[in-house]
C-alpha cells in the first residue's frame, strides 16, 4: 500500500497566481541557420509547452550548426530556458558568449512554467509532421532526457518524482485524466517514458479505483534557471540587458554569429507569424516538505478535475491545467484559478490519511 500525505490545499495557503505565454508554433519548434547579410543566425525557438524538455537538446543542435560558422563570438538573444541552455551548448563547443535579452530570470516565460519533463507537449500541431522534423524532435528529446538526468539530485533544481494519474476504469478513455495514464504520445522514443505501473484497490490513497505510477524529472523553474544563469557566467559568458525592435538593431551586434532564442518574441522580431501564445496560469500554494509526488488529473467525475495538475517544489506547490491559444493577455484568469484551486481542494480532501505518523511507499 502506497502511502501519502494529502496536499494541504485551502484558499487558505494560497501564496499567489502567475501567468506565462507558452511560444507555440503549429509546425513545431524552429532549429535552422539562415543568412542575415554577412551575419549566420541560427534559430532556436517555439518550443511550445515543453521548452525546459527540449531546451538542452535544441540548443546541442543549433550549436551544431553554428560549429559550422568560422567565427567563435555567439551572440545569444533571449535569456529563457532555451537561451540559457543554448548559451550553455555554445560555451562546450568553445564559443564566447554574449547573451543579449529584453528580460532574465525571474521575469520570464520560463519562470512561470509548471516544468516536467514532457517534451511533445503543446508543440506541433495534428498532421503537421515531417520525417526531417521528427529526427531532430526525436534527438531534441533524448539529449534534454539525458542533461536533466545529469543534473538530478545535484541541487540544481532537478529532480525525480512519482507522477500519479486518476482512472475508475482502465477502459475508459484516458484522455485528459493525467499524463501518466494517457495512451503513448507517438511523437515520443519509447524509451524516453517509464510505462506507467497500474496499482490496484487498496494499494494507493487516491479516491479512483486505479492509480497509474510513473517517475517523472521535475524542474523547479527558479533555483534551475538560477543556476544555468550562474553557469553561463562562470563559463565566461556575459549577459547584457537589451531589447531589439528591428533586425537592423541586430546589425549593431559586434558578433557575426547570432542564436535566436526570443521565443513568442519572433514573431515581431523574424517575422514568423506562425507563432501563437498558450497562455498558461498556475496557481502556487505555500511549500508543504512532506509532499514530494506530483498528481495528473483530479477527483474522477468532477468538472473541476478536468486536467488540472499539481508539482511540489522547495519554494511551494504548483497547481495548473489550462492551455488557452491565442490569448495575450497575461492577467489571471478567475474563473479558472477558482476551477483549478477547487479542483484540488476536493482531490486531496477525499485521499486516504497515512495510517502512521510519516507516511511511505512500500
Ligand atoms: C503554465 C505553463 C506550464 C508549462 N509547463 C511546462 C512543462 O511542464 N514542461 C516544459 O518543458 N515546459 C513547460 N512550459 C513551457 C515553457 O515554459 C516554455 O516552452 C519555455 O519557457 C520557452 O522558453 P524560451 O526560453 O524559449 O522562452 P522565454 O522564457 O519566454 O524566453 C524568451 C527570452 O527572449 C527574450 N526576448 C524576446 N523578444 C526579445 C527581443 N525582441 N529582444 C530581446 N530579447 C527578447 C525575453 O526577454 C526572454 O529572455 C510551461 C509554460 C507555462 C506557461
């Protein structure tokens, strides 16, 4: 019998509401050098709902790229996820790197991000696919799998936790009722994912009959951008406050070698009006030490459990579930903040206490 301790989840314990676009793009993220004037930029963007998944991985393949280039000064723009890392593939392969970004941790996307490994999600759209994307999405995810596994339990924000998804019955369909218990994703190596392990009735404390089990990497957004940010001066990197309207601003740049990492921002910037926000709003309850599993779904039947989904992390428990395309606006959106706390509230409300003082996994 798996025991855990219920979220303390009340309006009570609420500590505040954070909002961030996620920079879709129907076609999927953009890994590609083109040729500005005598300048080579190489894209690295739109990565969706999964920049932290992909970030390591996109950015190896665009530094591979900018390998191919003779000069060894990077210029760097956007200092996100994908910036960061990027930054970080750059300086491996022997680059000299300034990053140039309107805004840098705390104040981006990447911050506001409920932060699991889950590469394929909010990415591409359905019938979008082509076999020379897929290669580098395939590839994208494996090296951000392997870097984050690198980085686990090394105090940089990283971590494993049990994912634990909600179903009455194994033949209903798993659609929204938590990633662990969805039908393979098929954009995703299979080896990439744990199958999930189904416990039975009386093995676990969740009000369903079944409860799939999955480990999951988990990304605590501050301390882990934190830490890139760090890295990537302590390498010899420099970072440099600066907004670029227009592409002639970028011809002021000393490098000749530029990596575009500017997110929803290219679309102003590169022209790509392909990109569209996915405005995403979590909600962050104070941190509780003894909860260290995440949830997928919420009480099985409610309207409130409807895709929701909580992450505990050292500095608070993230509560999330909406995905609301091509909306800008960053205010927080009440009714789902209501749906998403209230959801939450009523899971852990009806989860079995641990019958001893700690609770455990057996
Ligand atoms: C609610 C929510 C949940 C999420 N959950 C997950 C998850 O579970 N797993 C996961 O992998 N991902 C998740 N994401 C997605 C993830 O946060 C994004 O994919 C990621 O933040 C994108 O990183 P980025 O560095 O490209 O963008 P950003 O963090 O937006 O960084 C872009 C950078 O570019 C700079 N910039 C933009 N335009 C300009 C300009 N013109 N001049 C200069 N600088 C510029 C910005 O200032 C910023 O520094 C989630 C996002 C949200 C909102």
């Amino acid at each position: 019998m798996v025991e855990l301790v219920p979220v303390n989840a009340s309006w009570g314990r609420v500590l505040r509401t954070t909002v961030g676009l996620r920079p879709h793009r129907p076609g999927g993220f953009v890994v590609r050098a083109e040729k500005l004037d005598a300048r080579t930029v190489v894209h690295d963007y739109g990565h969706g709902g999964a920049g932290h998944s992909l970030g390591w991985g996109t950015g190896a393949l665009a530094a591979d790229l900018a390998v191919a280039h003779d000069g060894r000064h990077a210029a760097v723009l956007g200092c996100g996820t994908v910036g960061l890392t990027a930054a970080r593939q750059l300086q491996r392969r022997g680059f000299d790197v300034t990053i140039y970004t309107e805004a840098m941790p705390p104040h981006t996307t990447s911050n506001k991000a409920w932060a699991g490994y889950t590469p394929s999600s909010g990415l591409i759209a359905v019938g979008r696919r082509n076999p020379a994307w897929d290669a580098q999405f395939r590839e994208a995810a494996e090296i951000g799998y392997r870097e984050l596994q690198r980085m686990a339990g090394t105090n940089r924000g990283v971590s494993w936790v049990d994912s634990y998804g909600m179903l009455n019955d194994l033949r209903e369909p798993r659609e929204g009722r938590g990633e662990s218990t969805r039908p393979r994703d098929p954009l995703m190596p299979a080896h990439l994912l744990t199958p999930p392990e189904m416990l039975g009735p009386g093995e676990h404390p969740f009000p369903s009959t079944y409860a799939a089990r999955a480990p999951m990497l988990r990304i605590e957004p501050s301390r882990y951008l934190d830490g890139l940010t760090r890295d990537v001066i302590a390498f010899g990197g420099r970072i440099t406050l600066r907004k670029f309207e227009t592409l002639r601003d970028l011809m002021t740049l000393d490098e000749s070698l530029i990596v575009n990492c500017t997110a929803l921002g290219s679309r102003e910037l590169f022209g790509d009006t392909e990109l569209v926000p996915l405005k995403g709003q979590l909600t962050h309850l104070a941190p509780q030490a003894d909860v260290n599993y995440s949830t997928m779904g919420g009480l099985p039947g409610s309207q409130n459990g409807l895709g929701i989904h909580m992450m505990p992390r050292s500095d608070g428990i993230a509560l999330g579930g909406t995905s609301e395309r091509g909306i800008w606006d960053t205010t927080p959106d009440e009714d789902a903040r209501q749906r998403i706390v209230t959801g939450h509230i009523e899971l852990f409300n009806a989860m079995a206490r641990p019958r001893t003082g700690s609770a455990a996994a057996v």
